[in-house]
C-alpha cells in the first residue's frame, strides 16, 4: 500500500487497542491485541506491520486476561447481554464422547481436562508453535468457583497437551480443601 493508505490501514487496526486502553483498566496498559493469528506467519503489510523483530506482535498478560474474564462471568463486560452471550460461546462440555467427536474442543490438552466431568467450565484456549494457554471458570460440586488462566512459553510447553489439565488439576485439590468457614472475616480484636 502507499504510504497514505497504509496509515489508515495501521489505525483501523489499532481501533481494538484504543477501545480496551477506553476502559482504563491498569491491567490493560501494555497490552497489544492488533495482529491476526497465523498459522503460517504473517506476510505483507501483515509482516510489515508486525515489524522484522515482532515488536508489534500481540502482548497479553494472565493479569488482564483474567480483568476481561471476570467482567464477561459478572455481567458487565460492555453489557449483561454481551456478557451472556459470550458466556454461551465459552461454554464447554466435558462429555468424554463429545470432546471425542470435536478434536478442536479447548478442552483436551487445556485446563478442563484437569476436571471431573461434573464440572462446569466457561474458558478460553490459546494454541500456537511457542504457547499454549487457557483461562477459566469453573464451579464444581461444593467447591468455591473459581478462576484461572495459565499462560506457557516455549515450544516445549506448546507441544505439551498434560502441562495445563496438571496445573488444573493440581488447583482444584487446592480449592476443594478450602472449607467455606476459613474465608470467613475474623473476629474483630
């Protein structure tokens, strides 16, 4: 593209970072969310734009993810429509025949696979060559509900379909151990 262009096409694709920079959320500063997802690599005006060092690769933390995650459970995510909305669409089963029949379910090699099937799960997954990461809700039985996001790094990590449902896994025995008694405020002196 001519220059000219080119800078329009930039700013319209930045119009994702200045609406979540809108909310000011200090989780949110720091973040970029203005690139595709590639399964091939980006190429040009995409490999441009990312820049010959990817400084202009997306960048999110567990932090902010975990701020927007929270804000779509709790209804107020742009609106409790929305918010419901998007609720329905992180929804997953944990049916082993279901998971079976959908190879690209987000749970298998991800934070549901740490569950017991009674569970009910709300997430998110994310997979590429360097990283595998997952955020979560999840209520189980008489546990407290809760979240988690886990973030990995390395092709190591990626390649790895047990890190994740370990980690989760290794949670929920956490969480199951708190009694609803031990969050109790204490006793003023």
């Amino acid at each position: 593209l001519p220059p000219g262009p080119y800078e329009t096409w930039k700013y319209q694709r930045n119009l994702i970072n200045r609406y979540f920079q809108s909310w000011q959320w200090p989780e949110f500063g720091g973040i970029n969310l203005n690139q595709k997802t590639w399964c091939d690599g980006p190429y040009g005006r995409e490999q441009e734009f990312v820049g010959a060092t990817l400084d202009n690769r997306n960048q999110l933390s567990t932090e902010a993810t975990a701020r927007l995650l929270h804000s779509i459970i709790g209804g107020v995510s742009v609106s409790p429509e929305r918010s419901q909305a998007m609720m329905g669409l992180m929804q997953r089963r944990l049916d082993p025949a279901q998971l079976a029949a959908d190879p690209e379910n987000q749970v298998t090699g991800f934070l549901g696979a740490g569950l017991p099937t009674h569970a009910q799960l709300w997430s998110k997954a994310g997979l590429t060559s360097r990283v595998r990461h997952d955020a979560a809700y999840v209520e189980c039985g008489d546990c407290l509900p809760y979240l988690l996001v886990v973030f990995t790094e390395g092709q190591a990590h990626s390649d790895n379909p047990a890190i994740l449902p370990f980690v989760s896994a290794q949670i929920l025995t956490e969480i199951a151990a708190i009694a609803p008694s031990d969050l109790s405020p204490s006793d003023p002196m």
